[in-house]
C-alpha cells in the first residue's frame, strides 16, 4: 500500500520572516512578547524576537504534504523537540527520513529534523504520517528538484538512498 522506501530523504528549505510571525499570530492569536517586544526579548534568555515554533514545524507540514510522502498525507503523531530559536531572517531546512513503513496500511515513519544556516538543530523528533492511497495515486509525485514558484527563498528536494 505505501511505495515509500526506508532511507526516502526529503528536504524543505525557506528564508523566515517576521510577516510569517504576523501572519501565524493573525491565524492562532498567538501574541506572546516574545515574537514582537524586541527589548523584552532582548532582555529574555533567548536574547532576542524568536519566531513561533507553529512556523518552524509548519515547514515539516510543507514537507510532508507536497515532498514525503506527499500529497494526501496527514500526521498520525509527531514527537518534536524545540532545542535552538529561529528568528527572522534565518533560512531554515527541514527535513525528513523514512525510518520505517507498514506494510499492512499507509503508515509511515519519519525522523524529522529543521536546522538553521548556520547548521544548528532547532527541531529534532519523529512524525508518523498516514498517506491516503486515493491522493496518492492521482498526484504525478513531486519533483526531485523544484523551487516553489511564487514562495521566495523556498526550495526542496527528495531523494533515495
């Protein structure tokens, strides 16, 4: 049921701004200081505005509904670990790893990780992800290579060990 290999990588990348932390506050009503009172979060231990980890994680969702494994797919579970801040201005790279696959449904497990320009992990865990076989069929498979027309500085890809 599920053509997923283990050791499938798929990889999301985009420049962060702060019209995504308005835009995410505008949709959940997040308004923590945090995101928006540069001295309040300069004075904070994160030493200064760090985006909303909705916005981080939310490159993963990109990655799995259009990459791996692609369109139909829903989150089952997700085990993240927040570990580093991103903040305006960051390029931000998610990425997903098969790790496993059932063979009895259109299950798969993903090692998920989101890393910042500078390399640094400021996502780390596990997704299982449920992958609806109508979808699946009907879409042509996403690129090996693309860049997402009209989102600037968002690029993946998707590769096969």
């Amino acid at each position: 049921m599920n053509t997923t290999e283990i050791g499938t990588v798929a990889r999301r990348s985009r420049r962060v701004t702060e019209r995504d932390i308005t835009l995410f506050t505008e949709m959940t009503g997040d308004r923590n200081p945090i995101h928006y009172d540069r001295d309040l979060a300069a004075a904070s231990r994160f030493g200064g505005v760090v985006v909303q980890g909705g916005v981080t994680s939310g490159l993963l969702n990109a990655l799995v509904a259009e990459q791996l494994p692609g369109p139909g797919s829903v989150f089952l579970e997700v085990g993240w670990r927040f570990l580093a801040p991103v903040r305006p201005g960051d390029v931000i790279t998610a990425q997903a790893t098969v790790i496993a696959v059932r063979t009895d449904k259109p299950v798969t497990t993903l090692a998920t990780q989101v890393t910042n320009q500078a390399g640094t992990t400021v996502l780390d865990g596990t997704a299982v992800v449920w992958r609806d076989p109508f979808l699946a069929a009907a879409s042509n498979g996403p690129n090996e290579r693309q860049q997402d027309a009209g989102r600037p500085g968002t690029s993946s890809e998707r590769t096969h060990a």
